[in-house]
C-alpha cells in the first residue's frame, strides 16, 4: 500500500518474527530495536511519525525516545482495555507531541500529564476516506475479497469453505475493505475497526468478547462480552443484521490530514527537545531534610469522650495542626457515622495541609482489646460501646492501618513520646478528669494485662467504707477524687445553699460542677476545702499504693483536677509512703491534649518503627 502511494522508500526492515504467541511479539520488538538505530543514525528525520498502540510502534517509538528524534503520536489516549492499552500509553509517555481522535481521548491525555500545548484534536485520519468512499461499485469487490486468516481455518474445519457464499483470505486492501464494510448486513469480531472505522457507514457491528471493552462506540456496536454462552451471538445476528444506523462522527469529520498538516508545520524544530510534562500543581517544594519529613509523617487522632468526641490531625513532632470537635451522639449509629464522617473530612483536610496520614488511633474509655481494635466493656459515660469493632470500619473507610486503646494507655503513650516520661524506662500516668484513670509504662512499653485490665487506677480501693462508685464497688478513688465525685458533692452542698461564697453565682441553665466546688475552695469555703483535702488524700493514697506496687522512678499527674491535687497528693506521699519510694517525684503534666496524643503516638510509634 506504501508502495502504491508512491512513497521514496529509503529502508526496508525484517522485524516481525514468525508466530502468534506473547514470546513471538517480545522477539520482534527485540529485533527491531537492533536494527533501527542504524536507520535512524543514516535517515536523521526531524520528527517520527507513530501510529496506534502495536507493539512493532513500540519498538520504534523507544528507539526514537532514546535517539533524542522528535515523536509525533497519532491516535494516542484512547482505551480498549487490553494489553494495547499499556502499548498505547507508553508511546505517550516517550512521544512529545500527541494527535487524537475523540475529545475523551484529548481528557485523557490531559490527565496523564501531557503539555495541552502539545495536542491536537484532528479526528481519525482514515475518516477522511471512510466519510466520502462509499459508492455503488461493490459487489465486483464482494465477489473478489471476504475474511482473515482465523476464519480460514474455523471454515476448513467446518467445510464452510465450500459454499458458495463464503470466502475467506488474509488481507484486503483498504479501498476495497471499506466498501466490504460499507455495505455489510452485519460486522462480527474483536478487531478495533468494528467499534471505529465502520461507524463512519453506519454499519451494525457485534464486538466479541472483551478486547475493545473501553472504547467509544457509536449506536451501531452490539457488545457479546462472553464466550458464546445461549447462542448469544445468534441472537444478536437476528438484532443487528441488515440493520442501518446513522452514520457517527465520534472518530472524525472528515478533515483529520489537513489539520495534521497544519499542525505538522506549526512545529518548531529550534525549541528544545526535552519534553515536559504538565504535572498538577503543588503546593510547595518537598524538601527533602529530615525536620520536613517528621513534619509532614502525620497520624489521624480520635479522643472518644462521655461529651465530645475530637478528631485531631497530630504531625510526627506532637504538634496539633488541625483539631475537629462535635458533640458525641448516645447511639452506637450515630456515633459510628460521626466518626467516620470527622475522619474522611480531616484526611481529606490533610492532603490540602502537606500531611502524610499514616493512620488512625482512637483513644476511648473502658476495657479495650488493642490487638483486634475492639471496645470490650465501656464506661457508663459512653453509652451502647461495648463489643464494638472500631478497627475494621475505618479502616475500610479509609485505607488506613487503625489502632485503639484505653484512653489511660493513651495518656501514658503521649507521654512516653511528647511529654515528661520521654527517655523514662518505667513510669505512672493517672488521668483525673470525669473520671479516673491510667497508664503504666514499664521497660519502656505500655503494660495491658491478660484481660486488658491493667491500670485501672481509678479503682484502686482506698476505703473499705468509702462511698460508692459507678464500677459497682466502693471506696474507689474514682469516687472520691474524679469530677463526677467531685460534682456529687457540690451538688449536696448547693442544694443545702452551702457552696457558694460572695461573688459566685450559678445560672438557672447550667449545673453545679467540680469547678464551682474548686472555686468555692478557693474564695473560703470550708466545706469545700475539706471534700477537695478528701480527695486528694484519696488519690494521694493511690499512688502511695502504687509506689509500693510498681516502684515507677516518675508519677505524672493528668487532667483538669491535677493541679487541684499535686500538693496534697505529696504531703500523703510524705506521711504514707515507705521512705524508699518517697523521692519518687510526683509532676503534673505539661501537655494540653494527652488523649489525643497519646492516640496519634500509637500509629507514629509503630507505622515509623523499624526493626533492624
């Protein structure tokens, strides 16, 4: 066809290795990639012309990339959801200006990155031909031309062959083809020219199987995806047969070459050659020093709370770079949903803020089984929380690796990485908030127990006659020392118009808390003075009992109530504890938000870790 074009055919190349297996189209694109740089190296061309997605344009276009040749690629960014696809995509990468067909093909190209500058829209260039070549003379054609070289042997086998209306050869011009085409009853096969040449006529086609499966057809293309399962095939051959659709210009006008050439001209073969690439815009240069990569190693951190709930994107280095805070629902549905929802918006959040999310680690109250991310039994404060896999939905929200733990462990892993038990091998951590709790670090790792239970300080017994508490026990230090126990007593004295002092004053709409008691303290009050000695002399006990449990060299005090406590929590020490443990130093915590914290520490502990 070359030939008769009348084309000066300065090369002529051998490539294509005989056979119909994978291993013959690796031979052949070895072989040409042999043979043409010394063609190149003697034609020296301004630009190589590559057309299509076979792997024989490969080899070319690879030779040309390496030879620093300027690459012309027509019909690039189309799919069909084969191994041309890959081909196809690959001479894109290596060619440096692009002609496609169809307006999605253009998108896609966009989308891989390539200069729009760069890209021409022209249509296909065989409609062109195809839109003004149908005639009346094509029955002499009929007779002369039908078939491939597959269909020759399913005939032979079946006898076909010998009937007078079938006839079966290799190849057919493509002047002669596209009148076959043109006037068909029907198309059958896989080959790309059902789904985009044959449009042009309006000719029905069944596309078999699933080699054209992404590419854009027009109405005329009926799709058998599977083998011929129900005589599917039949049944679309008395669909489509004889069928006439309006002709579709999905691959062209008409006027593809002389756009091509125009385009061809308009080439500037002085500019450089080195191709570029249109990636999307970023927000800033990624150095790569370690301070900017531990800060943007970041961790989803989930603090579940008896009032809030708080999503917090924590960076490598403790710092709170973003913090979301609902309140948190009563109902298991509700509180799922909320999380899920507070996590995808803060990823989402992270991405626009340079923040690598490494994981989730949620921090919650009551008994946790951190080796399968499930909430055992939970605090009478976070109702309908017991045997609830938090693990597995997040993570399947969000692709991410997901830890979670008892809101104490968290406290004592916060500060393990960001606070005053850094560096420490054994350490205590006791949480006085709504309740009370704790962590305890020893050898430098975090200590559950066999049923997940260690560290639970806030029910260390104090009182054999103490009052109750909301684990079913009493004499707790949780009911004496926690915000809950602290807010019953202020109660008591409110009611009994014993708590406020001069310059207080509670509003109809709020509720007697710990804080008035504390303030009520502070302003004289006697009462109060006395509960907040009780129940620092309770807690004070606790940890007494834990000096001479755990031998820690540090106890750090955390929470609202610490600093209310730390002086008489030293005194019981002072009185209490056996004189080897009585230098152990008692501190209150320096950091703001432990449970968050300690949750982020959790995934940037262990996603970071290595093991050498």
């Amino acid at each position: 066809m070359i030939e008769q074009d009348d084309f000066d055919i300065n090369t002529r190349l051998h490539t294509i290795v005989r056979g119909e297996d994978e291993a013959a189209m690796v031979e052949s694109v070895g072989l040409a990639l042999v043979k043409l740089p010394d063609v190149l190296n003697r034609l020296k061309p301004d630009i190589m012309i590559v057309h299509g997605d076979r792997f024989d344009a490969l080899a070319l276009a690879t030779s040309a990339a390496l030879m620093n040749i300027r690459i012309l690629h027509i019909e690039g960014g189309e799919v069909s959801g084969t191994i041309d696809d890959s081909i196809r995509h690959a001479i894109t990468k290596l060619a440096h200006y692009h002609v496609c067909c169809t307006r999605s093909a253009e998108q896609h190209l966009i989308s891989m990155c390539e200069d729009h500058d760069r890209i021409l829209l022209a249509g296909c260039p065989s409609y062109d031909k195809l839109l003004s070549a149908k005639n009346k003379d094509y029955m002499s054609i009929i007779r002369m031309w039908l078939g491939s070289k597959e269909m020759v042997r399913v005939m032979r086998k079946k006898g076909i062959e010998h009937h007078p209306n079938f006839r079966a050869v290799k190849h057919v011009p493509f002047d002669q083809f596209i009148q076959l085409v043109a006037h068909a009853g029907c198309m059958i096969g896989n080959s790309s020219c059902g789904v985009r040449e044959v449009g042009a006529f309006g000719t029905p086609v069944i596309n078999l199987g699933t080699r054209q499966i992404g590419r854009e057809t027009g109405e005329n293309v009926l799709h058998v995806r599977d083998a011929d399962t129900q005589d599917k095939i039949l049944q679309a051959l008395h669909l489509q047969f004889g069928k006439q659709y309006p002709c579709s210009k999905i691959y062209g006008d008409g006027n593809a070459v002389p756009r091509i050439l125009k385009f061809l001209k308009s080439i500037d073969l002085q500019e450089p050659l080195q191709k570029k690439f249109c990636f999307p815009p970023v927000k800033e240069n990624i150095s790569q020093d370690i301070d900017h990569i531990l800060e943007t190693l970041s961790a989803l951190a989930v603090d579940l709370g008896g009032t809030n709930l708080r999503v917090a994107i924590v960076s490598m280095k403790g710092e709170i770079v973003k913090k979301y805070t609902q309140f948190n629902p009563k109902t298991y549905e509700e509180r799922i949903n909320l999380i899920l929802q507070m996590c995808v918006e803060a990823a989402a959040e992270a991405v626009k803020l340079n923040c690598r999310i490494l994981g989730v680690g949620i921090s919650t109250g009551g008994r946790v089984n951190p080796r399968e991310g499930i909430v055992l039994h939970s605090t009478k404060l976070i109702q309908e929380w017991n045997s609830v896999d938090l693990r597995t939905p997040l993570s399947d929200t969000l692709h991410l690796p997901v830890w979670v733990d008892n809101d104490g462990n968290c406290a004592a892993l916060a500060e393990r990485k960001f606070g005053q038990g850094k560096g420490l091998e054994n350490f205590v951590t006791l949480i006085t908030g709504t309740g009370i709790g704790g962590g305890i670090i020893h050898q430098h790792e975090l200590i559950h127990g066999s049923s997940f239970c260690a560290a639970e300080l806030g029910h260390l017994v104090v009182s054999l006659d103490g009052p109750d508490c909301s684990c079913g026990s009493h004499g707790c230090i949780e009911a004496y020392a926690s915000g809950m126990a602290l807010q019953r007593e202020a109660k008591k004295l409110h009611d009994e118009d014993l708590l406020l002092m001069e310059g207080m004053s509670v509003p109809k709409d709020e509720a007697v808390g710990a804080l008035h008691l504390i303030q009520a303290a502070k302003l004289g009050n006697v009462k109060a003075q006395s509960i907040l000695r009780t129940a620092g002399t309770a807690l004070g006990l606790g940890v007494v009992n834990i000096l001479h449990t755990m031998n820690p060299s540090l106890v750090i005090l955390s929470g609202v109530l610490a600093n209310h406590y730390i002086h008489i929590v030293k005194d019981v020490i002072r009185q209490q504890a056996l004189p080897s443990v009585q230098d152990v130093d008692v501190v209150v915590s320096d950091l703001v938000d432990p449970a968050l914290l300690g949750a982020a520490s959790m995934v940037l502990d262990y996603t970071t870790r290595r093991i050498y």
